[in-house]
C-alpha cells in the first residue's frame, strides 16, 4: 500500500486538517479506515472515497491487478489530546 499526502491545513488553533490518498487492496485501505477510527485522538473523518483502479495497459491490453483499489481520505485532528 502507498499512501501520499495532498494537504495540511491548520483550521483553527487545535484544529488540524489533512487530506491524503491510498494505493492498495481493498482489504489494506480497509484496515486504513479501521485504524484511523481507532487512533486514541480526536478525529472527524469528513470524507472516505473508495474506487476500484482499472487501467488498462494498450500496448499490452493488459489490466491492472484485479485486487487494486484507490482512496481519497479526508479527516481533522481536532485534539491532541487523547480521548
């Protein structure tokens, strides 16, 4: 799985907003979810996009691999406080 960073954003004085996208299976950007639910911090999770990647290779007619699936996530860290 490979996960990059897009935007970090400071909202308010102990708000912070991270935007960042995720390569991999749908089991891995599942236990992505699960973690981030997890974490012992604040957080708002404002936005979860999944979609399955289906490119197509045309020199090769070959396609990506079947299990292959992109993510958008969006989530604020509204404390660093731990809950």
């Amino acid at each position: 799985m490979s996960i990059h960073l897009n935007n970090v954003d400071v909202e308010a004085k102990k708000t912070l907003r991270v935007d960042f996208s995720a390569n991999g299976s749908f089991a891995q950007l599942n236990r992505l979810i699960e973690l981030m639910e997890a974490t012992p911090y604040v957080i708002e999770i404002k936005s979860v996009n999944l979609s399955k990647v289906n490119i197509t290779n045309n020199s090769k007619k070959e396609k990506s691999p079947a299990n292959l699936w992109s993510g958008s996530f969006s989530i604020r860290l509204l404390s660093f406080v731990n809950k």
